[in-house]
C-alpha cells in the first residue's frame, strides 16, 4: 500500500493557504472579541501577539511596517510561477 500522496499544483496549494490565511484571520478576531471585556489582556494582546499573527499573514492591516515574507508573499510567488528554488530540507 502505498503512502504517497499526489502532488498538488502551485494553484491548489494557495487555495488552501488563503483558506487557511481567512481561517486564521478569523480566529484572531474571535479573540480580539473575546478580549474586549478584559481591558488589561485585550491591550497587551493588540500590542504584542495580535499584530505578530496579522503581519505574518497579510500586508493588509493597520499596523506600521510588514514581515519580510508574509503568507500573502508566498501566496503571490505561487500564483505567479515563481516557485524556482529548491526546499530546503
């Protein structure tokens, strides 16, 4: 029996990663809502770990400055073929 699994194309791989991106977007407000009623936690969340998941994801936020390489990057270098190098292993 085989474990192989066929491998997926450039485009089914940043499907799933942008359902995945929304996936966690949305998570990350359910607990910025959750948050709310605990000023204390909701500050320290929205000032540290909040805007670290969202800049890892998408350049598409209200914080300054971006990650060098945001999921939205590796997003763009599949939609647009330009997945080259090698993985590193």
């Amino acid at each position: 029996m085989s474990t192989h699994t066929p491998r997926k194309s450039a485009e089914e791989v940043a499907d799933r990663l942008q359902e995945i991106q929304q996936e966690i977007l949305e998570r990350v407000n359910e607990a910025k809502a959750l948050l709310r009623p605990f000023p204390a936690a909701y500050n320290r969340a929205s000032a540290y770990w909040i805007p670290h998941i969202i800049t890892a994801l998408t350049h598409d936020h209200e914080y300054l400055g971006r990650d060098m390489c945001a999921l939205e990057d590796t997003l763009e270098e599949l939609e647009n073929g330009e997945n080259t190098e090698e993985a590193r292993p």
